[in-house]
C-alpha cells in the first residue's frame, strides 16, 4: 500500500477530503484546515509597494478585480492568438461536461513555445500577476501554467454542478482570469461571497458535518450556511481587458447564462499542498528603475 492511500497520511496532503468515517467522526477534516490556515498566517511575506493595495484587497475580501489591465493592442493580440490556438488545436484541449455546458482548457505552456503565442506569454511574465500571485500563495512561483478558457453556455435542464456555490479546498488557493470578451450576466460570470475566505467557526461546524456523512468533490454551500455567515453574493460582471484573481477556498460558483453564449478568457489556477509551504523559498522580487520585476 503506499503512503498516499493511507488515510493518516493523506491528512497532511492536498486532498480535498479524507477517506475513512471514523477519521472524519474524530475530527480530521477541521484539524488539517486549521492546520493549513495557521502555518499559512504564521509565514511572513514582503509585498512590493506597487502592489500592496491589490493585495490588501485580495486578503480583505477574498477576490480583487482590475479593470483595463493591458494596454487594449495587447488584449487584441492575445485575443487573436487565443481563439486562433483553440481553433487549431481542440484535441489537445481538455473538455469538461457540466450538466448543459462545456468547457475546454487549453494549457499554454504545455503545448506551445513562446513565438506560437508571444502576448500570451508576455501576459504570463506581467510582473503585477506574478507579484499578486507570490504574495498570495507567499511561495515563488515558476513558469505561470495559463489556460485558454472557452466556456459555452448549452441547452438543456441538466444541472451545471459548476452553478452550486462551493468552496475549492480547505485551504487558501487562487485562480486568476484575465476576460478577452465582455462578460455579463447571460455569459455565466464568476459569483462570489466576499470574505468568505475568512474562517469562522460555524463554517468549521458545517465543514464537520459534511466530513462525517459525504467524501468528494469540492464542499457545497447550503443557503442556511450563508445566511448564517450573514454574507451576500456578489456577480462578477465585468468588460473585456478585467484581471479577476480569486481566493477560491472562499464562496463562488459560476452563474447560468444564457444558451448559446460563450466566455473567453486566460486562467491561471494554483494549488500547492499548505503542509510543506514552511519548505518553500518565499518571495523574491526585485525593483529596477521604480518598476516590480
């Protein structure tokens, strides 16, 4: 048997749950997520005066949105390239089924070197989302894994399982997207519940009972949970050229569009195992000439 498929183990990896009910009964599930919270609180980080409001917000709220974050001949040139590389290469894509939806992925890096998609690229190196990024996850990163991100709203009265509002995983872990197209409410933008990051015992108290009768996906927010939290929903509409970077340990879910309808955009997805972060080099950033690099 190896190490993974022990339970005792798997307390200290990524996984999003536990396997074994009288692990979950004893309280396994709420010891890693405080666990993971308090080595992750007790790292320090240095954050760049350039971008220490983006970040400050990030931590307060859980999500920080920038519109007009390229110049918009660099948001045409990816755009461009974008749709270009999905049209040319669908079978490399990963394609996802949610209920009526779908949704295909297409990794960059994996698949292409930098003269394939040279703005795309050049997005992945902007010195203000890896700053974002570092500063949030408090570890450095290499290479940034972008996406192509082609969401398509289908027909049908199937359930997206997407549309549920939901928590990621237990602990602090982020996503980014950068629109290529002008997101409202018919193209099922992100909806999520600011400050919903933050732990507060009654999200233990749910977070526990669930442990204890379902293992799984991603835990599912009932309504009684957030209206005890006394939190809102927030839709994520936004123009074209918005960054989105989101705490997706916190409250969200995709919001049902209208059949038909597509999003586009670039998504850089981050999740590390919180129990070795204490292993990993922090931070290095460097300032020239008054600019983050």
């Amino acid at each position: 048997m190896g190490l993974k498929s022990n339970p005792l183990v798997r307390i200290i990896t990524d996984d999003k749950t536990v396997t074994g009910k009288l692990l979950n009964i004893c309280g396994a599930q709420i010891m890693r997520t405080t666990a993971a919270r308090a080595i992750y609180n007790l790292r320090p980080v240095a954050i760049p005066k350039t971008i220490v409001e983006m970040v400050d917000e990030l931590r307060r709220e859980g999500v920080v949105v920038l519109p007009d974050f390229l110049p918009r001949h660099h948001l045409e040139l990816i755009r461009q390239e974008a749709l270009d590389l999905l049209e040319q290469n669908r079978e490399k894509a990963n394609v996802y089924k949610h209920g009526p939806n779908t949704v295909h992925h297409l990794s960059v890096p994996t698949h292409f070197e930098k003269t394939k998609a040279p703005a795309i690229f050049q997005f992945l190196d902007d010195s203000r989302i890896r700053g974002i990024l570092q500063v949030a996850e408090k570890r450095s990163l290499g290479r940034l894994d972008g996406k192509i991100e082609h969401v398509h709203q289908g027909i049908g009265a199937e359930q997206d399982p997407e549309t549920e509002l939901h928590s990621d995983i237990f602990f602090h872990t982020h996503k980014a997207w950068l629109y290529l197209n002008d997101v409202e409410e018919e193209h099922g933008p992100l909806v999520y519940v600011k400050r919903s990051h933050h732990l507060r015992p009654s999200q233990l108290y749910y977070a526990y009972k669930e442990s204890c009768t379902r293992n799984g996906r991603s835990r599912r927010i009932s309504r009684a949970e957030l209206k005890r939290l006394g939190l809102e929903e927030t839709i994520m509409s936004c123009p074209a050229n918005t960054l989105v970077v989101a705490n997706v340990c916190g409250y969200h879910r995709r919001l049902r569009g209208k059949p038909g309808r597509n999003r586009y955009a670039l998504q850089v997805s981050l999740r590390f195992n919180p129990f070795t972060l204490w292993l990993s080099k922090p931070p290095d950033f460097r300032i020239a000439d008054g600019v983050l690099k």
